[in-house]
C-alpha cells in the first residue's frame, strides 16, 4: 500500500519537529507525515545518553522561537531537552503524525508526476514501506546515527578493560571505583570529565590538542531577574533570545576581526579558573578561536573537578593501549579500567539514503546549496542544517519559515513544482561548512556534504542576522528559485535561465 501526504519530514528531532510546527502556524494547509527511526521523538536528544549529556548552546537561543523555553538553566541537560521537543510536539498535534521505527533508504523524484516516492524500511517487522508526497524535507542532521567516529587504536585488543563511545553508551555502565581515561577535547569530553568524577577513581581527559573552552554561569542572571520580577514568559524569553543572539554573534565576530584579542580573553578567564596549579598548555589551542567550535561549561565545572584533584588532563598523543592503559608517545603511561572515545561524529546526510531525480542518483557533494536551505536542481526539496556557529535551531527554525513561504506562495500562484537552479559560476570545491571551522568531522565529512556557493544565495556564511532577511523578506521570485505550475500553468518570466530552468535542473544533477 502506498501512503501519500503533501509533505513528507524526515526525522523527529528539534528540526522535524519544528518542521511540522511551523507546517500548521503558518497556516499551508498541508498535510504530512514524519517519519522517525527511532522509537521516541528527541532525534540527537534520545539518541545520546552518557552522563551529564547537554546543550552545547544556550537554550534562550536553543529553544524553537515560537514555543519559550521555561528556565533559567544556560545550558539544559538532555532528559529537559528530550521532553520540551515532546511536550512541543504534543501542543502542536504532531505527534500524531509520525510514524516510529521507520528508517528512509531511498528517495526517487519523477518530473512526469511531480511526486516524491520514498521507500522505508519498518525496522520492527523487516517489510519496506512506500510513501509519496509533494515536497520533502530532510531534517536528519548531518551524522550518523548508527556508527559515532571511533578510530582503531594500536594494541587495544590488547587492553583487557572496556572502550566504550559515548553515541552508544552501556546501559548500566559500572564506572564506580574505576580509572577512567576519556579520549577527546570537545564538548563531549568536557562534559563526561565533570560528570563522572565524584564516582570514579580517578578520571583524565586526553587530548591531543586543546580547545577553547569559557565558563558560564549555569543560571542565566538576567533570565533569574526576569523571573522574580515576574515578567510574562513570552517577553521574558524574546527579550533574553534577541540578547543572546547579539551576544552570540558579536563574540564571533570579534573572533574573526581581532583574533589575538579574543584569545587573550578566553586564555584569561580560564587562567582565572584553574589557578596556577594547572598548566595553561592543556588549554591553548594552535588555532584561532571559532576555527573549531567554542566549549562552553556551566558555573566552570571541568575547571572545579581539575582543580580538586578528582580529574586530571593530558596533552599527548597515543603511542598504543596495553593491558592496563594507554602508554603516551612521551612514554607516560596512564592506568585505565574504562576507555571512553568521546573521539567525535561521522558525518552523514539523509540519513544514508540515496537520492535520485528521474532515475538518475544524485551525489550531494555534487550540489550547491541556495539560501542554506535547498540543494540546486532537486525539485520540491528541502535540506535543514542548523547554525555551526551559534544555535542549531537559530538556522532550522528560519529554514521551516522559508519553507512554508514557498508552500504558500505555490499554492497562491497554482505552482506544483519549486527549484533552485546554479550556474556554473555559483559553484565551488568548498563544502558547505565552509572553511572557517577546522573540526576533525567536518573535515572528514567533506566526501558527502553539499558544496558552498561563490556567491549571494549561494554562500553559507552562518550569519542569524543575514538570513533572517535572506529567509523571511527576500522575494522569491529572484530568477534562481523558479517555479512551474500545474499542466504548464503560465509562469513569471526570469529570461533564459528562468525559460531553460527544466533543462539545466536535470543537467544540475550531473554536474
């Protein structure tokens, strides 16, 4: 049996789910469905369960713009999180809508029927699933749920302990009275050392170089005034959202004009945290701030764990695992029961489906992306990426608004079909990630991410202030987004590029 709605959403996470939300409070008119691997709604959030699994952003700016987040909490940890995409879920009658346990391997558009045919697997009984639709809207992230970055360590089938990594963490896991030895310097590893500390042994955190880490209160001062001062919890969080999201920006921005200044910022305030015991290497990075994401930790707690003795951390790199540790490249040798290999993420979009248009598969690294949000020549399709330099969310609740822009401006204009059309000279080698962040997993995820334009629309430059023009204001009917209607309905003319735009869009998925 096949099943058909106008919009078909792929993932239940934070971007899903705000897909759907906003499907309804912009008023489409649409229908659709989500589908969800998993068997809870939450994405990353019911995903991840290692302690102490939090925001890695505030959540005043973390939060969907158009439900308030309830706290004053900076940073929430994962069970908060998990339950405010369900309770939003709920009030939105979304949950309804989405059918669990259902895993997307392949995505087919045809021209002739405009229509998306996606075939899904129902991971409980083995039997694949069709579903066709209008429009779809892939709000998988951009890794791999199934397999986190886990590198092959020389000798550790030697290591007679347990190596565990934190994206499938051991239900009941035993770390009490245990070395432990957490392999990473990201948000991850920052998170885990405080965590776990008061239960182990001893924890150390090994790093073979450092990130640039700040400390923040763990309660938000102005949100805690808001709420004694008993301020309307609408105007409370839009106004500590819009202060946030300059904060946010600002601070990027004088990363990437003063570099130096922004070092010695962050390199002081956490000189100020560890006191003179700790040496300041394990904490100066070789790169510039926001070349790789900036660790936040609430109310110092990394910094606390370190200073009491509890944790220790090591700058090294791993010469091999034995027995009963890691021996380091400097011959140091550090005793370990538990190895965790908070190493990172391996990239991945659609959640590993294939794509084709027409009976031709699609590579998208192949493509590039308009407005952050649409791959060039795949038809009625559209792509959320969340912000790399601020909140996620930021980014995929714009994305949703453009997206019901687009619906109703189709079904204004009778248009069936919406497509962004490149140019040879709006391509380039870059990924969309762009070349500002240095991380390890965006650099080993260039081989699928979609390209970066040369220009306009066609750059990704992660700036909230930008694309909130370029995705609420800006016209649509620009030349480069085009539109055709049903049974070749009359269409605004954008001269050769607008008139050729079928023959190009099929062209454009071969470049």
């Amino acid at each position: 049996m096949t099943r058909h709605v106008d919009v078909l959403i792929i993932g239940a996470g934070l971007s899903g789910i705000g897909m759907a939300c906003h499907l309804a409070r912009e008023q489409t008119g649409r229908s659709y469905a989500i589908l969800e691997r998993r068997t809870a709604i939450g994405g990353t959030w019911d995903l991840f369960r290692y302690p102490g699994i939090r925001s890695d952003s505030d959540m005043l700016t973390f939060g969907f713009g158009f439900r308030p987040w309830i706290g004053t909490k900076v940073l929430a940890d994962g069970p908060h999180i998990r339950q405010y995409i369900e309770e939003t879920a709920a009030e939105y009658g979304v949950t309804e809508h989405i059918r669990f346990g259902r895993t997307m391997t392949k995505a087919s558009w045809s021209s002739e029927t405009e229509l998306w045919t996606v075939e899904a697997l129902d991971e409980q009984t083995g039997e694949t699933e069709i579903y066709t639709s209008n429009f779809l809207a892939s709000c998988t992230g951009y890794y791999d749920y199934d397999n986190g970055y886990r590198p092959e360590f020389p000798g550790e089938a030697d290591f007679r302990g347990q190596i565990v990594h934190p994206q499938h963490w051991p239900e009941g896991l035993d770390y009490h009275d245990k070395q432990v030895v957490v392999i990473g310097s990201g948000a991850t590893a920052i998170t885990l050392v405080p965590a776990m500390a008061d239960d182990t042994a001893h924890i150390t955190m090994l790093q073979r170089s450092p990130t640039y880490i700040a400390a923040l209160p763990a309660d938000d001062p102005v949100a805690v005034g808001m709420k004694y001062a008993r301020m309307p919890e609408k105007i409370a969080y839009r106004a500590g959202r819009a202060r946030n999201i300059a904060l946010q920006r600002a601070s990027f921005r004088l990363s990437r004009t003063n570099p130096e200044l922004s070092k010695k910022l962050l390199l002081a305030a956490v000189r100020m945290q560890v006191g003179k015991q700790i040496d300041m290497r394990h904490f100066t990075p070789s790169y510039n701030p926001w070349d790789q994401r900036l660790c936040i930790v609430p109310d110092g707690d990394l910094f606390k764990v370190l200073r009491s003795g509890k944790a220790s951390i090591v700058t090294d790199h791993i010469d091999r695992f034995t027995e009963t540790g890691i021996r380091l490249a400097s011959g140091e040798e550090l005793p370990a029961d538990i190895v965790i290999s908070a190493t990172g993420l391996t990239i991945q979009i659609l959640g590993g489906a294939t794509l084709e248009v027409d009976g031709e598969p699609v590579s998208t690294r192949e493509h590039v992306v308009y407005k952050g949000t649409l791959l060039d020549g795949i038809p009625n399709a559209m792509l959320v990426l969340g912000y790399t330099n601020a909140s996620w969310t930021l980014k995929a609740d714009l994305a949703a608004e453009y997206f019901c822009r687009i619906l109703n401006h189709m079904k204004a204009h009778g248009y069936t079909k919406v497509v962004a059309i490149a140019e040879d000279a709006d391509r380039s080698d870059q990924s969309v990630m762009g070349s500002a962040l240095t991380s390890g997993y965006i650099q080993r995820g260039d081989g699928v991410m979609p390209r970066q334009g040369t220009r306009g629309p066609w750059q990704v430059i992660n700036n909230y202030f930008r694309d909130r023009v370029l995705l609420r204001k800006a016209s649509l009917e620009d030349g480069v987004l085009t539109f055709d209607g049903a049974a070749g309905a009359a269409r605004p003319d954008h001269g050769p590029r607008g008139r050729e735009h079928k023959r190009i869009a099929l062209a454009a998925t071969n470049p």
